[in-house]
C-alpha cells in the first residue's frame, strides 16, 4: 500500500467554489446530512433524560459515546472509497475471524454470547460485520459487469451467509438480519434480475417451517406468538408491546408532555431508554413528535440516496445504496416491533437508543456516505 493512499487531494486552488463548498471539501464532510444527524442526536438525548429517570449522567454517558461516534465518523470520510474497497477482503475476512473466535472464547451474558474482552475492555465484533459485509459485496459486485450472473449471486450469498449465520449461533437474531440485509440489498441494487428475486422469495416461503421447527430457540418462537396475540401472556411475553402500544396510544395528538408520561415515568415501560424509547417519545411528544422524528429520518435517507445516485463508480454507488438501505431497517424494525407490526428482536432506534457500539458504528458508515460524496465533488471539479 502506497503513501498515496492516505492522500485526497484537492481540487486545483478550490476557484470556482463557494467558502462552504470548499470546506467541505477540504474536511471531507457533508454539512447537510450532518445538520440531520445531530438534529436526531440532539432530539434523542431530550427523549433519552425522561426515558432514562432523569438521569444526567446517562446524558453525559451517550453525549460522551455521540462525540466518540463523531470522531468515527470524521476518520473514515478521510478514507477515499478506492481505499476501501482494496482493504474489503481484509475487513471482511478480520470481521470473520473474531466471529468465529467469539464462539469459541466470547463473553456470554443472559444467555447470549457476543463480546470479546481485552485488557478490560469489551467489544462486538458482529457490529464490525454491519460495514463490512456490505463493503465486500460492493467491492465484488463493482468489480463486474451488472447485472450479476448466477455464479456471482451465489458466490455473494456466501458472503452473506457466513457471517450473518455465525451471528445467529450467538445468538443474535437482530443483527444478524441487519448484516444480512446489509449485504443483500447491495445484490438488489446491482440489477438482480426479478428471476432471481422471485425464486429468493419462494425460497424463503419454503424454509419457514424448518427454520420454526429446527432453527429457532423457544423464546424466539415466543416472541413470534407474542406478536400475534400479546395478551395471552400479559405479564409475562407480551409486557413489553401492551405497555408500549398504550404508552403510544395515550400520547394522542400533542402528547402528555415533556417528563409527563405516565407509562415512562413511572416504570411500566421496560427498556424505555433503549429499544422501546420512540414509546416514551409517542407518549410525552404525541403524534406530532413522532412525525417529526420520522421526518428527520426521511431526509437522512434521501441525502443518502442523493449520494448514491450522484456516485462516480459501481462500488461507491452501490455501498452508499447499501449504508442508507441499511439506515433505514433499523428504523422500519425498531418502529416496528415497538408499535406491535414486527416481532421483538432487539434493534434499537438509530441515533435515539441508548447506546454505545451501535451508534459508532452507524456514524462511522455516514463518514463513508461523506467520503463518497465528495470524492464525487473532487472527480467533478477535476473534470
């Protein structure tokens, strides 16, 4: 690897550019999609003092993980998308490793085993997986001519398969469809021909009872049931959805108010600071803070796509499709299982949730969507 790799140069003296246009440039940032994303960061650590009792130092916490993520997030739009994908067999294949290392010496905790521990610290290697399943198709899938050929899809379903499938001997459930989802929809994107798309589906219909009957731990196939009728154990499975949709439903319109919400306050609502928290939002906030969240995200998706669509190559413009596709899953799930449409599987809400690991991960693929878009500025100003 050359000295040149780390370099991004800029175009020829910036003439012609606006002061705004060439700091961003010079930084390699998007001030738009990053106004977003501390718009929603900001609107989350207000939900998150009322969902998490008051607390001010689990503001302090989060704002001290949201500046970690930040930093994540400026290092890699640093790093040229061509750089990348010469280094996505080594991500990949590093990500894969500590999976497997994982099973064979990770930490377990309340019956899941997922962190590797060194020197004190503790990490989840599947997050690693979130980026770089999806930077090793593109970079397979860029590298050819689209659409892909049957031996491609296949050879990308492997890449696919293995690492979701070690995640799910963890188990982890909701990551492992992130990760999936991640790296299918890149296949998607690359003009897989509906042939395929329809036999995938049919596939799918197929392997339902196996997977019930085989793939599947018993409270998973609780939290299926629960989906369908919560009530039938009311204070045991189905808690958790009764509480939220009553919490969501009672916030109406305009909602109860800022630290008002009865559901929130007073302990009813388990995990109202992480998964369940667009619940405390629904009922303090009403309807109107919900849509405006929602609103927030949906601009964050369509700079994305914007990125993607303006991409100068097949692998940026396919990884960009695939991070925002991706953005967009943990919200669709996350809103999803809380609003009682989609089982329990422990998604959080992107950039709301308490959390650390999930939201470094999430900005550090914004600052790959930054990269792209201004390398995309740089090829345009050379020309």
């Amino acid at each position: 690897m050359s000295h040149q790799d780390f370099l991004r140069r800029l175009p020829e003296a910036g003439q012609g550019l606006r002061r705004r246009d060439r700091l961003q440039q010079r930084l390699h940032l998007d001030f738009t999609l990053l106004l977003l994303l501390l718009a929603v960061a900001a609107y989350g650590l207000v939900v998150l003092y009322s969902a998490n009792g008051q607390s001010m130092s689990g503001i302090q916490r989060q704002g001290a993980y949201f500046l970690v993520a930040l930093v994540a997030m400026f290092v890699t739009a640093q790093v040229p998308p061509h750089l990348l994908r010469r280094l996505a067999p080594w991500m990949y294949g590093g990500g894969v490793l500590l999976l497997v290392l994982v099973l064979v010496l990770g930490i377990g905790a309340m019956g899941a085993q997922r962190w590797l521990g060194i020197g004190g610290f503790r990490f989840q290697p599947s997050e690693v997986m979130k980026l770089a399943t999806p930077i090793m198709v593109s970079a397979y899938l860029g590298q050819r001519l689209l659409p892909p050929r049957l031996k491609h899809v296949l050879l990308t379903l492997i890449l696919v398969a293995v690492p979701a499938l070690l995640i799910v001997r963890q188990p982890d459930l909701g990551t492992s469809l992130l990760v999936a989802s991640s790296g299918l929809v890149v296949l998607f994107f690359a003009g897989l021909s509906w042939r395929y798309i329809v036999t995938a589906f049919v596939a799918v219909l197929a392997s339902i009872w196996p997977l019930w009957k085989f793939g599947m731990h018993e409270y998973q196939r609780q939290r299926v049931l629960t989906l369908f009728n919560p009530e039938q154990d009311s204070l045991g499975a189905g808690w958790n959805i009764i509480q939220s949709k009553t919490a969501i439903g009672s916030g109406g319109y305009s909602g109860k108010g800022w630290l008002q919400g009865t559901q929130s306050q007073l302990d009813f609502l388990p995990e109202g600071h992480t998964d369940f928290i667009i619940a405390v939002l629904g009922e303090e906030f009403g309807l109107m803070g919900v849509l405006l969240l929602l609103g927030l995200y949906v601009l964050i998706i369509a700079r994305g796509l914007l990125i993607a669509l303006r991409a100068q190559d097949s692998f940026s413009r396919l990884l960009a499709a695939s991070i925002t596709f991706t953005f967009f899953v943990y919200m669709f799930v996350n809103v999803g299982m809380v609003s009682g449409l989609l089982p329990v599987v422990g998604v959080p809400l992107p950039l709301v949730s308490q959390g650390g690991t999930a939201i470094v991960t999430l900005m550090a693929g914004f600052g790959i969507l930054m990269s792209i878009a201004t390398e995309r500025r740089r090829v345009t100003r050379q020309e």
